[in-house]
C-alpha cells in the first residue's frame, strides 16, 4: 500500500492571518477596516526591514601634508679658517668669543714695527722717483725753448746768407761778407741740431725717470700689502666661536688663529635613497625642529639636489637653506626636519573606518537623496586616520556620480552590508572638525642618515 504524501506545511503568517479573519468574520459586527490592516501588516514590515540603519560622518576640505621625516644637523654653507700670513708676535686681540664681527673688522693685530719702517722707506723712494719725474719735466722744457731759439738763429742766419748772396751777384757785397754768413748760418744749424738732441735726450730721461717711479709704486704697493698682513681683517660677516690666540703669542706662517662661521647662511645636508629622488625639487619647503626651542618650527627651502648617485650607498644628498630671522639656531645642533613633498589645502579626507575594498581598490559609501551609493576612491595623501580622495567635485555643475562632495554623509557604521542604490536612515555620529594633518611616508632609519 503507497503512503500518502503528508500535507504542505502552512507558513506562520499564512496560519495568523486565516486566524485573524475567521475570528473577524465570526464576531458580530466585525470592522472591514481592521480585516485589510490584518492584510496589509506583512507587507509593512517588509519594508521596514529594507530600510537600513547607518552612521555617517561629514567630509569637509581640509589642508594636508605629505612629508619625508629625517635627522640631520644644523650646519654652515660657509666657513673658513682664518690664518696669519707672515711671522710676528700677537699684540692685540680687540675681540671676543662667540662674537659677531662685521667684514672688514679687526680680528688680530701682530707687532708690525719692521714692516712700518719698510713701508716708509718704500713711500721715500717713491716720492724721490716723482720728485726726478718733475726735473725730467723742466729738462724737456728747457730743451725746448733751446730748439724754439735754434729756429729763430737758424732763420734769421738763412736771411743773412740769401742777402749776402744776392749782394756778391750784383757786385754789392764782398765774398767775404758771404763766407761770414755761411759760417753764421751753418752755426745756427749746428746749434739747432744740438737743441733737437738735448731733446731727445731729455725725453729718454723722462720715460727712464718715469719708469723708475713705476717701480717705486710698485715695491710700495707690495710693502703695503706685506703691512696689512700684520693686521688680520674679517673676510665676512660671522661668528668667531673660539679664539685661537689672546695676545702675547709668536705665530708662523700658516698659523690658524680663527674660525670663522657666516651665521647668515645656515642649512641642512640631508641624504636620502635614490627611490625618493623624484619626489623631491628645488624650492621645496623642509620645516625644522630643533630640542633648543621645542614647539618651534624653522623653515628651509631645497637649494640643491645633487646630479649623482653614491653608487656605494645608493642615495644622493640635499641640501636645504634655513631661513632664521631670529638668529637662535647655532651650527651643529641636532634636528628633525620633514621634506614636504606634496600639500593639499582643499583635501577630501575618507576615515579610514568608512574603507572598504575590492582587491585592492578601495570604496566607501555616500548617502544621498536617503539612498547608499558606492563610489571608489582614487587615493591620495593618506594619514594615520584618513585617506584623501583625488576623485572630488572642483566646480559647479560637474557631474558628482563618481566624484565625492564637500559635506557629503560617509557611510562608517553598518557599511558591511551595504549595496547600491540600498534605502538607508542616518544616525548622525558626532560631528568631527575639518581634519588637517600631517601624512609622513614611513621611511627606515638608514634613510636619513
């Protein structure tokens, strides 16, 4: 014998609700309207259960940093060891250590007596020399006016001549008033031709006499110079943190007396690996921190990249210039400074709670018009909490389906079972402040070193 199939079981809902209308219909003077809410109460709770409860928070721009954290000392562009040039006895220090000497101040005087009497005598013979440049002077004049008075015998002895000439032609004159004006004449040629060579002579004497004036300048600059030697000047504007000398002591040559700092010019070398070479350019701003003044930050600007690579350590250095109005920072201090290699002010930061991901694309949901919409993000600065979305509205009337929007609601709780164009109710969290902060690209201690 074949057993019956046992009945369909009847789902609960469908048992409540006969229930429910065979009582209705059974009571007297039962109400019609109660009878359809009987019906209609499953498909309310359907409904319902759609809706989906959610926490979001606000997204407002806000500014950001990304920064490349190391360790460095503050150093001097330019310094140099200050020595003396010649030998001698210190008889004066005017300074003081860890004073700021102005350029051209005096930093160190030696016993300069010798070297005084050797300028002396060098100036004496100079003046000597121009004082022989004057005499070669008057010489020349003088050889003038003789050739000036030359001409003048000279022509007036050629009149003489031509008269006794033509005086003997017509039988006027004798032959030997002619004799006597040839001798005449050629006298003054011959006194001419003297003055012309006395000339000549005394302008050879000139350039010699000039010459030697020359040289005399020239040794007197040179004892000049070998004086100055005995007073050692500052080259620049900088500080003397140590005195080498105070007075008293016989230094040689070569001798180093001070060490001079330009405290106008201070900077940073930092060395970083070659894999961040591209992150970095000239004018870049690198701020400072140094345990002298905690809470401070000093700028600095990239003012050089080097063009090569170590090939034994493989990074390159940087060199940055501090800018330091206040003067408190002093060479040799030990410091932090963050390269900053990107900056947003205008940055959409996602928390981080409101990231879900696809592989390894990341997304969150917005809520908008009461409705869920997924929107992937394309990432940039990320900070401890937060991850900037690039992919942001930046003017009016710009599609927003895949962009994200200032004060737009991010989904952070109950995110995991979301799907798109699902129904949600916010459950507003706690407002948060517009976030600015600071992303620091993580980075081994042998980076900054």
């Amino acid at each position: 014998m074949t057993a019956s199939p046992p009945p369909p079981r009847l789902s609960m809902a469908w048992v409540l609700a006969s229930l429910l209308l065979l009582t209705v219909s059974c009571t007297p003077g039962g109400d019609a309207k109660a009878a359809k809410a009987a019906t209609q109460q499953p498909k309310a709770d359907e409904e319902k259960a759609e809706t989906k409860l959610v926490g979001v928070e606000r997204i407002q721009p806000a500014k950001v940093q990304d920064r490349l954290p190391c360790t460095t000392h503050v150093e001097v562009q330019h310094s140099v060891d200050i020595l003396a040039e010649v030998p001698g006895q210190v008889v004066e220090v005017p300074i003081e250590e860890g004073q700021v000497v102005e350029k051209g101040a005096i930093l160190c005087k030696l016993d300069d007596e010798e070297a005084r009497l050797s300028l002396e005598s060098a100036q004496n013979e100079e003046k000597i020399a121009r004082t022989q440049i004057d005499e070669m002077l008057l010489n020349g004049e003088e050889a003038q006016k003789k050739i000036d008075q030359a001409k003048i015998n000279l022509a007036n002895a050629r009149k003489e001549l031509d008269r006794a000439t033509q005086g003997v032609a017509e039988e006027l004159t004798s032959t030997i008033e002619l004799e006597t004006a040839q001798l005449e004449f050629d006298k003054a040629s011959h006194e001419l031709a003297l003055a012309e060579f006395a000339a000549r002579k005394a302008e050879l004497e000139k350039v010699k006499a000039n010459n030697q004036l020359q040289q005399k300048i020239l040794a007197r600059k040179i004892e000049e110079r070998k004086f100055g030697k005995y007073t050692i000047r500052a080259p620049f504007t900088g500080i003397v943190p140590e005195l080498k000398v105070k007075g008293g002591e016989w230094v040689t040559n070569s001798k180093v007396l001070f060490q001079l700092y330009d405290a106008e010019r201070l900077e940073v070398n930092i060395t970083r690996p070659q894999r961040q070479f591209g992150l970095l350019r000239i004018g870049q701003l690198v701020e400072i921190e140094v345990d002298a003044w905690p809470g401070e930050a000093f700028a600095a600007r990239i003012h050089y990249l080097s063009p090569v690579v170590d090939m034994q350590t493989g990074s390159f250095l940087v060199r940055a210039r501090i800018e330091d109005p206040g003067k408190k920072l002093r060479p040799g201090m030990f410091c932090r400074a963050d390269i900053i290699t990107r900056e947003s002010h205008e940055a959409l930061m996602i928390p981080k709670i409101a990231i879900l991901y696809e592989g390894d694309l990341p997304h969150a949901f917005v809520v908008r018009d009461g409705k869920a919409h997924q929107i992937q993000i394309r990432p940039g600065i990320e900070l401890k909490d937060s991850l900037e979305a690039l992919n942001k509205q930046t003017q009016e009337g710009q599609p927003a389906e895949h962009l994200f929007l200032p004060g737009d609601a991010v989904v952070t709780k109950g995110k995991e079972k979301l799907t798109e164009g699902d129904t949600v109710q916010i459950q507003e969290d706690e407002a948060r402040p517009p976030l600015e902060g600071q992303a620091k690209t993580p980075t081994k201690e042998s980076d900054g070193e």
